[in-house]
C-alpha cells in the first residue's frame, strides 16, 4: 500500500467542503489514516513550499496558505499518489477536467482547493514538515475517532 499527503486549502475549508473531497477519496478507494485541522504558521507555509522560495508568488502564496485553516490527510491506497493527483486534476482549474476536484471546487490557479504530493520522495519530505504536529486524528471504519501519534516518514 502507498502513502500520500495530502492538503485541503484554505478556500476549499472556508466554502465548507471538507466533507465533499473527503468523499472522493474515499469512494475512489484511498482510505483516509489520518487528519488534522490546522492554521498553518507563516514558517510552517514557508517550509512546505521552500521549493518555490526565489519565485515571484511565493509570498502570495504563503500568505494564502496561512490565510484560514487547511485540513491535512494521509491517503492510503494502491497507487494512492497518482489516484490522488487525477482526483485532484490539473493545478489551474480552468484546465482541470469536469468533475475533479480542482474544477469543481477551485476558484484559481492560486486558490485550487488541494494540494497533493507528486512523488512518494516529495511525500516523505512534506509530511516530515508537519511532523511538529505530532498528534492527528485516526479516522477507524467504526467511525470512532482518537488520536496517534504519526510517523513523520509516509
């Protein structure tokens, strides 16, 4: 089974629809092994996208990702990071095809509703950012919900 992270964004989480991608991943067959709702810190949304440091949109960017809170996920499924992406659709929800995610929640290529690791390599890196957070939340089949604590490493 593979692991992936994956980010519900700030607008996607103030328009209410958690829920509805959550679903998504779950009727496309990726089980849900952990998640956390959290406001991201200005470090905190600079190290996830240190990558993009020396770009042009990266204080837009950050300023965005800490802008309201974002949930956080786990995935877990055959194929869970490329499931995740075509679930996703591409980046600029113009481009997205009907019926990802991207196209029907996104406002933008700024503000496109979710984030998801490219490579089982970016998804270990990722989620050892979050690793701070320590404690996420087990979502069981029982619908019982406690606490773990997370190994940073997918």
């Amino acid at each position: 089974m593979e692991q992936t992270l994956s980010i519900i964004k700030p607008d996607a989480v103030k328009k209410n629809v958690i829920g509805k991608i959550l679903s998504r991943f779950e009727s496309a067959g990726l089980k849900i092994v952990a998640c956390k709702l959290k406001h991201l810190t200005q470090t905190e949304a600079e190290g996830f996208y240190a990558e993009h440091k020396e770009r042009p949109f990266f204080n837009d960017l950050v300023a965005f990702m800490t802008s309201g809170p974002v949930s956080i996920q786990v995935l877990e499924g055959e194929n869970a990071i490329a499931l995740n992406r075509k679930l996703m659709g591409a980046t600029n929800p113009k481009e997205a095809e009907e019926g990802t995610i991207r196209s029907d929640f996104a406002e933008s290529i700024d503000a496109n509703a979710v984030h998801g690791s490219d490579s089982a390599s970016s998804a270990i890196e990722k989620s050892t950012i979050f690793s701070k957070l320590k404690k996420f939340v087990l979502v069981t089949p029982k619908s019982s919900i406690k606490l773990i604590y997370i190994n940073p490493l997918l």
